[in-house]
C-alpha cells in the first residue's frame, strides 16, 4: 500500500514520560536484535515519536494525539498483523 515501508507499529501511552518510555524499551529491543534505527523523530516533544527502521515505522503516540490524527483509520485498508502475543498491533502497509 505504500512505498515507505512494509509494516507500521502503532502504539500509545497516557503520558509523556509513558510515551518516552514505551520509545526506549522498543529502541532497546530493536537494538537487542541487530535492527539499526535510520531516524527518530519527536522524542523531545513526547507527543508523537517516530521510529524509522526502514522496513518498520513504529509510531509511538500519547492517547490524545492518537486518536486525533487515527492512523488507523488512514490505512483501514490495510491487512492487520497479529503480533506473537496476539494483540492486532501491526498494520502491514506492504501487503506482505
């Protein structure tokens, strides 16, 4: 569905130290398993981070911002991808 990426992640906390957290602890997963991160964006700001791993996004909003912009409903198209734990996660923006 897009050229950007193949999945995006999207994820929420209540607060900005919550959302500044959940942005470290993926960080330091996606670094535990080799991934090397291109960009992030909007880790001051605490409102809506962007992790670039090329082949993931993970968008990591506070609850508000979420909903505002519901980047779910722009990719409502896409196919969900159930993550190992069985939560509905993952939207796959490649189709693959």
């Amino acid at each position: 569905m897009t050229l950007v990426t193949d999945y995006f992640i999207i994820l929420s906390g209540a607060s900005r130290p919550q959302v500044r957290a959940i942005v470290e602890h993926v960080e330091q997963r996606m670094a535990d398993q080799g991934a090397r991160m291109l960009r992030r964006e909007g880790y001051t700001g605490g409102r809506w981070v962007l992790l670039d791993y090329g082949a993931v996004v993970v968008h990591v909003f506070h609850a508000e911002e979420r909903a505002f912009y519901g980047l779910e409903r722009l990719w409502g198209d896409a196919r969900m991808v159930r993550l190992a734990d069985g939560n509905p996660s993952a939207l796959d923006a490649g189709g693959g």
